[in-house]
C-alpha cells in the first residue's frame, strides 16, 4: 500500500522549466556572447543547483551571477502558468488519508523558496529536499526524506517528469511514477528509462491512486 508520495516540482506541480531556462539564458547568454540552445544547457549545465552551476563554471562572479539570475527567476516566475489543473486536490486528499507527502526537486533553495512562495504552497508538504552544488542527489534525498517519514521504499513512488527522476528514484529502489502530462515531458525518454507507471494526464494519475488508496473524493 502506497504510504508515501514523493513530488519533483519543475515540469510535475508547476509548468516552470521554462522559468529555468529562460532565466539561466539572460544570465549567462551576456558573458558567453552567444546564445545557448536547450539541449547544451540540459548536459552542460543543469543537474547541481543555480549555485553549484555557477561555481563551477564561472567561479570569479558566481555570487554576482547567481543574484542575477534569481533577480530574472522572480520576475519570470511572477510570469509563469498556474500550478498544474488538479495537482493540489490530489495532494490535499492524500493528506487528508493519512499519505505522508514530500517534494524533492533538483532547484537550489533560493529559487525554490521564491516559486512555493509565488504559488502559496510553501506549507503544504511534509518535508522538502532540495538539489545538491554538486549534482542530483534525489536518489539520497528520496531515502533521508522516507527514513525521517518512517516509511519503507516498497511502500513509496516518485512522481517526476524526466528520465533522470527514473533513474534517481531506481538508485533509491523506489518505483517511478513518471508525469509525462506538461508539454515539457519527453515520453519516449522517460519510457526508455524504464519507469513503473507513466501518465498522460493528471486525471490519469488520480485515478491509478484512487485504485491504491480508495476514492480521493
């Protein structure tokens, strides 16, 4: 029986990932005098947080660097679509059915405080686990959070939008629940990684709970 529900945030509750983006692009874009394209930045660049980035490749402004670009994030989150339709019910209903809840996400503190904060659902979850300076350390944030939950991995899933979340969450022996319902989901990538379920649509989420846990009414 499902226990515990581990949320990624970026591309799973919020439609953000183009808030990253377009926010580490005006950040970065002045000093290399180029434009960067998605896919560099994916395998060059994101995977540590917005620090862990920023001291790595630009070590001798990475303060200053890092204040700019958390300076574009809140002007482009203030922008951003509302939480995904659906999303927050779900996640109301578990509490409420005793489910422990929990959001794990790759983003650094800062930006992940300013987009809980936008939305108002900085309190809504049991525990929070953000990235690591160093790279993705979801598959250790998943076990701390659950050990610190009281729940056995057999008795969680991960909810997350990219192959990587497959990855992280089998590192940690928990099952996949891929979100492939936001236009930044890449299925055939996901599917490759090899995770449990996969769903198209929040509706389609819900329901594969509701067949775990009973009505979420």
């Amino acid at each position: 029986m499902i226990k515990a529900v581990l949320f990624d945030f970026d591309g799973t509750i919020a439609d953000t990932l183009g808030v990253c983006v377009d926010a580490f692009k005006l950040t970065v874009e002045p000093i290399l005098g180029r434009t960067l394209e998605l896919d560099e930045i994916r395998a060059k660049y994101f995977g540590p947080t917005e620090d862990g980035i920023f001291a790595t490749h630009f070590p001798d402004r990475k303060d200053e660097l890092l204040a700019i670009y958390l300076e574009h994030y809140a002007r482009l989150q203030a922008q951003a679509p509302p939480l995904v339709d659906g999303v927050m019910p779900i996640i109301a209903a578990l509490k409420r059915k005793g489910v422990h809840v929990a959001l794990i996400t790759a983003k650094g503190a800062q930006s992940c405080k300013i987009s809980l904060e936008f939305y108002g659902i900085e309190n809504e979850f049991e525990h929070i686990e953000v990235g690591g300076s160093q790279g993705r350390v979801k598959d250790r944030a998943i076990l701390q959070t659950l050990e610190r939950m009281g729940v056995d991995r057999n008795d969680a899933v991960y909810v997350g939008d990219s192959p990587k979340d497959v990855i992280s969450a089998h590192k940690a022996c928990v099952p996949c629940w891929s979100a492939a319902w936001l236009h930044t989901a890449d299925p055939a990538q996901i599917l490759a990684k090899g995770p449990e379920r996969i769903f198209y649509s929040i509706d389609e989420f819900r329901q594969a709970l509701e067949t775990e846990l009973g009505s979420l009414e």
